[in-house]
C-alpha cells in the first residue's frame, strides 16, 4: 500500500537525521544544517497466486474475493550535511 511506502520513507529520513546528530556529537560539534538530501525508493505490489488463478477463472464475474498479497518497499536516503 502507499501509506506503507510513506510509513517507511518517514522512519528511514527519521534515522538519517539521527545519524547525522550523531555524526556531528561524535566529531564534537553541536549541531549539523542540511545540505541536500535525496529520498528515493519503490513500491511493488504483487497479487497472490490464488486471486490470479481465480481472477483467470472468473473473468466475466461480478466480484473477487479478496486475498492476501506480498509487499515489497525500497526506501533509499541520502545527503549531505555541513557540521557547525
């Protein structure tokens, strides 16, 4: 699902932010600004064989039933910070 995708954008950006503090203590500084940072990733949804076997068999149905399906998120963060 795409709120899945978000949920796991936000918790990845949430730990490059506190490794960037970490950086910036262990190095003996107070703090760190920005420079750039590049979030990217993918969603793939794919439906479980027994929907596409049903799907096949039931093509003029009105209704599917619903069944389980595989997630798969890749959520890529990276940037740059400048210590001050």
């Amino acid at each position: 699902m795409r709120s899945t995708a978000v949920q796991a954008s936000r918790k990845v950006s949430a730990a490059f932010l506190d490794q960037a503090q970490s950086i910036a203590k262990a190095s003996g500084f107070e703090s760190y600004d920005l420079v750039d940072v590049r979030v990217g990733g993918d969603l793939h949804i794919a439906p479980s064989p027994v929907l596409m076997g049903r799907m096949a068999m039931a093509a003029d149905a009105q209704s599917l039933p619903v069944a389980a399906r595989m997630e798969s998120v890749s959520v890529q963060v990276s940037g740059r910070i400048r210590l001050r």
